[in-house]
C-alpha cells in the first residue's frame, strides 16, 4: 500500500510524469513477465487482464452511481 506522502506526489504528477512512471515501470518488469513457458506467460498475461477488466468495472460502477446521485 502507498503512504499518504506517495499517493499526494503521485496526484501532483502531470499526465505526462506519470505516463513515464509507467513506462519504466514495464520496462523494468517486462523480464519477468516474460519468463517461463509459453503456458506460464498466457496465464500471467491472463491474470493481469481479469485484474484490469475488474478495475474498469468498478471504476465504470463507481462512475454510474455517481451520476444517478447528480
């Protein structure tokens, strides 16, 4: 979990700044997504897009209550 201190530099960042966090951040990580078995690899990659489809669709969620409270 972030600190308090991480999350407010995290929301000063421009879109820019953080775009480029990103970016290093894959690249640093892009080796070890990419050991093992092709069978290993497919379901790392898999695990990763259940975990961002769950997250678009809360956030999706969290944006409809929001508008029927408007």
């Amino acid at each position: 979990m972030l600190s308090q201190q991480q999350l407010e530099q995290y929301r000063q960042m421009t879109p820019s700044e953080r775009l480029s966090l990103s970016l290093r951040m894959l690249r640093e990580q892009w080796p070890c997504l990419m050991e093992g078995s092709k069978e290993r690899v497919d379901r790392k990659f898999a695990l990763l897009n259940q975990q961002n489809d769950e997250r678009n669709q809360a956030l999706l969620a969290g944006m409809a209550r929001l508008r029927k409270t408007q």
